[in-house]
C-alpha cells in the first residue's frame, strides 16, 4: 500500500508561508523571514535564525503565490 505523504504548514498572519505569499503579492524578492507572533508587531526571525522547515514554509507560500499569475498587486 502506498500513502500519499502532505506537508501542512501553518498559514497564520506573520508565518513563514504568509510571509512568503505577502513578499509575492507585492513583487518584492524572496527573503525568507517571518514574524513571531503578529506582523511587524513581533520580533523578525530573519532565514539566518530560522529552521530547514521554517525556510521550506516560507519557500512554499512564495512559489504558490508565484505558480498564479493574477495573484499580483498592481
């Protein structure tokens, strides 16, 4: 039997995947960082502090974000 494995990560604002999505949306460069708890309103975990899994979070919502051409601001 084969099972199919998925990876879940947590979309909350200020994670790694928002993050990755927001710098995305705005056009800005991939700069995986994230917040502790709300946006700009917690400490900034920069890629350097950050785990293998974070930076895969981040990775993952910028590349989603990416893969749909209307999903840019203008």
């Amino acid at each position: 039997m084969l099972l199919e494995m998925r990876t879940y990560f947590d979309a909350r604002h200020g994670g790694p995947y928002d993050r990755g999505t927001a710098d995305s949306w705005y056009n800005r460069s991939r700069n995986p960082h994230f917040f502790r708890g709300a946006t700009y309103d917690s400490p900034k975990v920069e890629e350097k502090d950050m785990t293998v899994f974070e930076i895969k979070e981040y990775n993952a919502g910028f590349d989603e974000n990416e893969s749909d051409t209307n999903a840019r601001k203008n």
